[in-house]
C-alpha cells in the first residue's frame, strides 16, 4: 500500500470519528509531526564544523583507531 492510498484510507476513516477526545489527539500528534519536521531540516552551523573537525582529526590519525569489526570479535571472544 502506497503512502496515498494510506492517507485517503486515515482520511475516510476520520470522518466517521466522533469521539473529541480522540479527534484532539490526533489534532496534537499532527501539530507535533509538523513542529518536529520543520525544526530537523536544519542542522546548525556549529555542529556540521563539530562533525568536520572530527573527520579531519580521524583522517589525520588513522594509525589510532579500531575497525568495529576488530571491537566486536575481541568482544565475543571473550
């Protein structure tokens, strides 16, 4: 089932719901979904220069570091 036809089929059943409460919960749930999706589109300035340096730092001391693979057999063999 596409997400269109999920929506048309959330939609018709909708019209049929008369309790408020549970209209008002949905009313909330949908208010929060679209705050939540405008606030992820942007990812601050600071962080992506966080994330940026981290990579520089790594690449530049490649010999310091461990494969997760290597982590997880010492790990489970133990």
């Amino acid at each position: 089932m596409n997400i269109e036809t999920k929506k048309s089929e959330i939609i018709e059943r909708f019209r049929h719901v008369e309790d408020e409460a549970l209209i008002d919960t949905i009313r909330n749930l949908l208010d929060y979904a679209s705050k939540k999706e405008t606030n992820n589109q942007e990812i601050p300035e600071e962080n992506i220069n966080i994330v940026r340096e981290r990579m520089t730092k790594y690449a530049n001391n490649l010999k310091n570091y461990v494969e997760w693979d290597d982590i997880d057999n010492k790990l489970n063999t133990h």
